[in-house]
C-alpha cells in the first residue's frame, strides 16, 4: 500500500518534471490537476468574511444612531432593523419555483479546483441542494463508472453532465426558465470566457510563486482533498515542490512575467468591467459574476488572494458576492 502510494507519487512528480522539461499539455498533467487550490469556503472564512461585510454597515448604523438618539431609540431600532432587512434584500439567492429543483444533484469534484468551485457558486447561490462526492485525484476510484475522467461531473436525477460551463448553461436552462439564453457576443458570455481562457490560467502561477506558498496551498489541498493519510503526507511535499516548477512553466506557457501584477491586473480588469455597478449583473449576480466568484474563492483566503485583496479593488464586489451566495446549499452528509 504504501508502495503503490510512494509509487503513484513518484509518477506524478516525474510526469510533472518531464512536463517542465517537455513544456507540452501542462493542463493535462495529473499533479497539476490534483493541485488545482484549495477552497477557502470553509465556515470560518465565512464567518470571517460575513462580519467583515456587516462591520461597515454596523459602523455607519451606530453614527446614524447618535443622531437619532435626539429622535428617540425607538427610531434607531426600526431604523437598524430596516438596514438589515434591506441588506438581505439587496444580497439574497434566488432559488427557482421549487417546481423546477432537481431532487437529486451529485456534484464529483476536487474541493480545491476551479471548475468545481465554480459550479459551487451557481449551486450555491441558485439554492440547489447538492452532495457532493470528494474524488480521489490519485486513483480516481469514485469516477470509476464515468467515461469522463475530469471533475467536475455533476448527476442531475441521474444524468452526467460534464465541464463547468455546460453544466451550468445546461442546469441554468432547466432551473431558469424566465432566463433569456445569451445571445454569445454579449456581456456576461464574453466575461464567463475571460475566466475560463485567461483567469484561471493566472492562479496556479500565484498560488505556487515561491516555496512557502506552494507549501501553503498543498497544506489546503490535502488538508480538504480525499487522500490517505500516506499520500496527503507525500502529496503535500512532494507536489509542492513539483508544482513551483510546473508553475515556472505555466508562466511561459501564458507569458506571465510577474504573476502578481498579473493577478492585480485581472482584478483591476474585472472591477473596470462593473463600472460602478454592484454586480456585471446590475443589482444581482449573473453567471459572469459567480463564475469569476467561484474561481476566486479557492485562494480567497491563501497568501495571493489576500494580496489580491490588499492591493485591488476588487474587495468589495468580492464581500457582496459572498453575502449574496451565502450559506453552502450542500448536503452534509
Ligand atoms: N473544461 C473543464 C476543465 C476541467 C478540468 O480540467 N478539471 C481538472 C481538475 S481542476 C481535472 O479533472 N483534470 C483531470 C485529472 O485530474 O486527471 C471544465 O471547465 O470543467
């Protein structure tokens, strides 16, 4: 067992030098694949981030509230109870007609890749409750049964759907019946693209930068992935160090020179897109929202997604998408 494990280790950092070496299919490699972040979703982060997002408004409640302690409390209670019900107001999911909700959705993922955090955030935030099933990236054993040796596969009362942009058009045609199909040249198409043809090409260059941060992200990574305990231990060093190489590679492949300018410049880019409004869908979320939302929210909370936050403006659509995806819709089981 535990030479199968060492094995299967060894394998996969050969192949991801060999990869540096050869420079080709960098996105097909198995190390890659596995390493894909890890999710930052977890309760505290929420927690964290919900507090964050109340603060401001609490801050400005209170200095209204000195104000209105010459009208009388009893107006600074209606007020206050009047901002919270406004803010769930403004930030809440939109679940479909109970109707059109699927009873059975099995999302098979990897809890730190991309694609699955992005199918995540539409299950999330469309209120549709999912199990989900952790796949081992190593053996793979869970998907077993599918043709289809990605993740994320979502079952849907029984039928595969396959890569997290046909996955989310086909449930969103299902769920979403008042939903305009878009035209393709629009808005919110063009922007569901630049995530998935530039942006997430960007974070594994980042969430790999230098030795530490490698470490940081395998440490979330077999933290939160479905490993034994003896490849969460070979994983976790082993694929760091692989991955900081792979990574030099990833930034020739997309002529990334600084990583990080390259991620600021993705969040500057993104912010200009809403031009001044909540969201590129106006008052609510759209699928270009959740889908750079979804993407993001793995490294959130690693060293490059602080940064991100730090040094950008993107801080404050990123706290209003969390309050409006909320709470998890998935199944604890
Ligand atoms: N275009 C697909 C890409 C999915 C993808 O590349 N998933 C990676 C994980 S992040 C994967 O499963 N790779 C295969 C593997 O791990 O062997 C999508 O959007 O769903």
């Amino acid at each position: 067992m535990r030479r199968a494990s060492a094995l299967a280790t060894s394998s996969l950092i050969s192949r991801s030098l060999a990869t540096v070496d050869g420079g080709a299919a960098v996105s097909n490699h198995r190390l890659l694949q596995v390493a894909l972040f890890a999710s930052s979703s977890t309760s505290e982060a929420c927690s964290r981030s919900r507090s964050r997002w109340f603060s401001p408004m609490v801050e400005s409640f209170s200095s209204g509230s000195y104000r209105a302690i010459s009208v009388g409390i009893a107006g600074v209670m209606v007020s206050g109870v009047a901002a919270a019900t406004l803010s769930q107001q403004v930030y809440a999911k939109e679940p479909p007609p109970p109707e059109l909700v699927p009873k059975d959705v099995v999302l098979y993922q990897y809890e730190a890749c991309p694609f699955c955090n992005k199918v995540k955030a539409f299950l999330d935030y469309y209120d549709i409750p999912y199990k989900v099933v952790e796949v081992n990236p190593i053996s793979k054993k869970e998907i077993k049964w599918s043709d289809y040796k990605k993740v994320p596969i979502l079952v849907v009362d029984g039928e595969q759907l396959v890569d997290s942009s046909v996955i989310i058009n086909k449930l969103g045609g299902k769920i979403l019946p008042d939903k305009v199909a878009p035209s393709g040249d629009d808005e919110e198409t063009k922007w569901r693209q630049w995530v998935d043809n530039h942006l997430v090409h960007i974070l594994s260059p980042n969430i790999y930068r230098n030795t530490s941060e490698a470490l940081e992200s395998f440490d979330y990574i077999t933290s939160n992935g479905n490993f034994s305990f003896t490849e969460r231990i070979t994983v976790k060093y082993a694929g760091a160090a692989a991955m900081y190489f792979v990574s030099k590679n990833l930034k020739k492949k997309y002529n990334i020179t600084d990583e990080r300018a390259a991620l600021y410049d993705a969040a500057e880019t993104w912010v200009n897109a809403l031009n001044g409004r909540d969201f590129l869908g106006g008052s609510k979320p759209n699928m270009a929202d959740l889908a750079v939302f979804g993407v993001l929210r793995p490294i959130r909370y690693l060293r490059s997604g602080k940064d991100m936050v730090e040094h950008t403006r993107i801080g404050e659509w990123y706290t209003r998408m969390e309050a409006s995806v909320g709470e998890s819709a998935r199944i604890k089981e």
